[in-house]
C-alpha cells in the first residue's frame, strides 16, 4: 500500500495540470533534455573511442602480431640474428591456451630505386603459413602475393611508397640491399598495393616471399628472424606472454642460441601509451557529463519541492512522514532520469548505428590513422555506462531531497 500511495502521488506531481506550475513545467522538461543529451553524447563519445582505441590497436598488431619470439642478440634493428626452425618450439607455443596461431618471419633493410626517386624501406619476409587477414583486409589494388613451391618474386607495398615512386601494379621494383659482401640487388614485380592509412608502418614497410631474404642473407631455408604468435584475445597478452617468455626462457634453440619473447606492447610503447590516454580522456568526458547532468536535477528537484510546498505541508497535516514524502520527490526525480536516460539511449545508439553503417563522418587519415570515425559499443559497456548513471545520478537526489524535513505544515499552507 504503501509503494502505491507513493507511487501515485509522485505521478500526479509530475503530470497534473493543477495550479500554474510556472516554474515546474519548464524545469521537468530541461531537466529530461539534459539527461537526454548528457546520455546521448556519453554514448557517443564512448562509442568513438572504443572503436578508435581498437582499430588503431588492431594495424599495430596487424604489422607485428601479438608476440615476437627472436633471438637473444635481437637488437630490434631491421639486420636481425637468425634462429633456426624448431617444429617442436611451434608445436608447443601453439598448444598454449589463448594462442590462435604461429607464424615464422624474416625482416631486412633495402633501397627501392627508380630513375627518379630513391627509398629505403624494410622488408618483411612472409611463408604460406602467414596469416595474410590483416594484409588482404587494407589491398587498395592488385593482389596479395601468391607463395606455392618455387621462390615468388612478389612484392607487396603500401600506396605511400607505390606513389612516392610512382609505382603501378605490374611493374618492376629493383631494390638494392647492403651487406658484409657488399651491394646486392633484386628485381621484384609489384603484385599489389595496401593502404592501412597507418603512416607509421605504410612508409617503411614492404612484404616478399621469406626464402628471398632467406637467399639475400645467405641463410639455410630452416633460418628465420624469428616467430610472430597471435592470440585470440588482446586482454589476455600479459598472462600468454609471461606463459610464452617462462617457455622459451627454459630451452635452448637448435643453434644453441637463447630465445626471447617480446609482446607488442613492449615493441611499441610509444603507440600502446597514447593509446592509453584515450582512456583517461573518455573518463574525464564522462565524469563532467554525469557532474552537469547531478547538478541540473538538483536543482530541479530543489524547485519542484518548493513549488509542491503547500502539497508538502498538506501531505504531513494529514499524517504523512517526511521519509515516505522524501520518497516520493525522489522517485519523481528518477522517473525524470529514467525518461532522459531512454530518450538518450535511443539518440546516441541512432547516431552509432548510422555512422557504423553509412561512414558518413570522415576523418583525415594523415592526422588519425583512420578514413571515418569508428565506433564499437559492446553491450556489457553499454549497460555498465547507463546502470552507473543512473545510480550515480540518483544518489545525489538523497542529500537535496531532506529539504523536505525543514518544511513544517503549518507555514506551508500559508506558503504563497
């Protein structure tokens, strides 16, 4: 009986005609809209940067997977220590729970020469193990390189350099390479062209067939830079590279050499700590969202008090308690939150499905690394984001709400 008493009165309050309500009206309705567009632009805004934080993150990792398992001397430049093949080590990485795929690799510097321009690039050698899902998903034209049995001339480089040197698919690339031996040279053909919009990679990398490097440095066919391991989830990198790292650390390879794992987060800090600050940047998004949005149903709730004073003073007269009363204006409040919160959810979720499904918001690749704004919203964000904002905004209603103890009857029937 109880829940009914308040929950009746608290509708009428809010939906009844009687009186001017000069102040009420208005105040409900910029109140909902607030909460409305605060929903909305938090939705948005979380949207955009989740999708952000993992295209970015996902180029990163398409360019050099998860984990780099090389040798010990690997000093990181692109003149690596080879190691040897060992279909046991691959075995085992690949048995480790939350490991999708292992995948042998090659790197090596050389110099693209054309009769008008010059570039050095790094040369990344891929066998038909490789998982080319990434390299397949940014090809702009041609097509990617077809490895079989015999050793492919293939070469594959992004837009930036196909138009820095005015490159087309099906033409010849000669790329020269330095070494203890002195200058080398090789002719490719440009079998296709990637555009990641990713500078940082598209700009110096390039991808052949691994037994042409194999060839270039004078390494046996069982020679590699190293392995490159994939797992299914990102979340999990930490707990598969301490498993990985304790692995190789406990053999030694073929060559008696010394094994070293490195994730991705360590091969490029730079990146993975920017990335970090978008994080930091959502939650001070959210926190002055959710601060504007307490702010304006407090005072919302402050004018619907003292506007209702003489229904409060009415509401004790006839044996109602200040608590039961205190309820009821609070569970107004809520309803205003819930109304805005619905209004908001189906703003800012059109605004994701339309661009998510249409693009139509672009971006400058050269400054993003992305052609449109990416959006990703999974459902446990979603319903965390609006279960917090609603009880966060709803708990800051207790502390306004006990203006109602102040009120006495007998002033507020004479309240005018």
């Amino acid at each position: 009986m109880n829940s009914k008493f308040t929950n009746f009165v608290a509708q009428r309050l809010l939906t009844s005609k009687v009186g001017s309500r000069k102040l009420s009206g208005p105040v409900v309705a910029v109140a909902t809209a607030a909460i409305a567009l605060g929903v909305a632009i938090m939705i948005v805004a979380v949207a955009i940067g989740l999708g952000f934080k993992q295209e970015v993150r996902d180029k990163i990792v398409g360019f050099g997977t998860h984990l780099q398992i090389v040798s010990l001397d690997f000093n990181r430049s692109y003149e690596t220590t080879p190691i040897k093949v060992d279909s046991a080590l691959e075995a085992n990485i690949a048995n480790i729970e939350g490991v999708r795929h292992i995948q042998p690799f090659i790197l090596k510097p050389g110099i693209i020469k054309t009769t008008e321009e010059i570039q050095g690039i790094a040369l990344k050698g891929i066998d038909a193990k490789f998982d080319t899902a990434f390299l397949a998903s940014c090809l702009e034209d041609g097509r990617m390189i077809h490895i079989d049995t015999t050793r492919s001339s293939d070469i594959y480089i992004s837009r930036s350099i196909a138009n820095m040197l005015k490159l087309n698919v099906g033409d010849a690339v000669r790329m020269y390479f330095v070494g203890t031996k002195g200058l080398r040279a090789r002719k490719f053909t440009l079998c296709g062209i990637f555009n990641s919009h990713f500078s940082e990679f598209d700009d110096k990398m390039a991808f052949v067939d691994i037994r042409q490097l194999q060839a270039l440095n004078n390494w046996e066919t069982n020679q590699v830079s190293g392995y490159e391991v994939i797992i299914n989830n990102f979340d999990d990198l930490n707990t598969i590279t301490k498993e990985v790292s304790a692995y190789t650390a406990s053999i030694i390879g073929p060559d008696d050499t010394f094994l070293h794992t490195q994730s991705i987060t360590e091969l490029q800090p730079q990146m993975f700590g920017w990335l970090a600050l978008l994080d930091m940047n959502i939650a001070v998004i959210l926190v002055l969202i959710i601060a504007v949005a307490c702010l304006n149903m407090i005072s919302g709730l402050l004018i619907l008090i003292l506007e209702n004073t003489n229904t409060i003073g009415l509401l004790k007269a006839l044996g109602c308690r200040g608590k039961r009363i205190r309820r009821i204006f609070l569970l107004m409040a809520m309803r205003i939150v819930g109304r805005g919160m619905l209004i908001g959810n189906v703003v800012g979720i059109a605004i994701c499905v339309a661009q998510a499904t249409t693009g139509i918001v672009k971006l400058n690749p050269e400054n993003y690394y992305l052609d449109t704004v990416p959006i990703l919203l999974p459902v446990g964000v979603w319903a965390v984001l609006n279960v917090g904002a609603f009880l966060f905004t709803t708990l800051m209603m207790v502390a306004p709400s006990h203006v109602v103890s102040h009120i006495t009857p007998a002033k507020s029937l004479r309240f005018n």
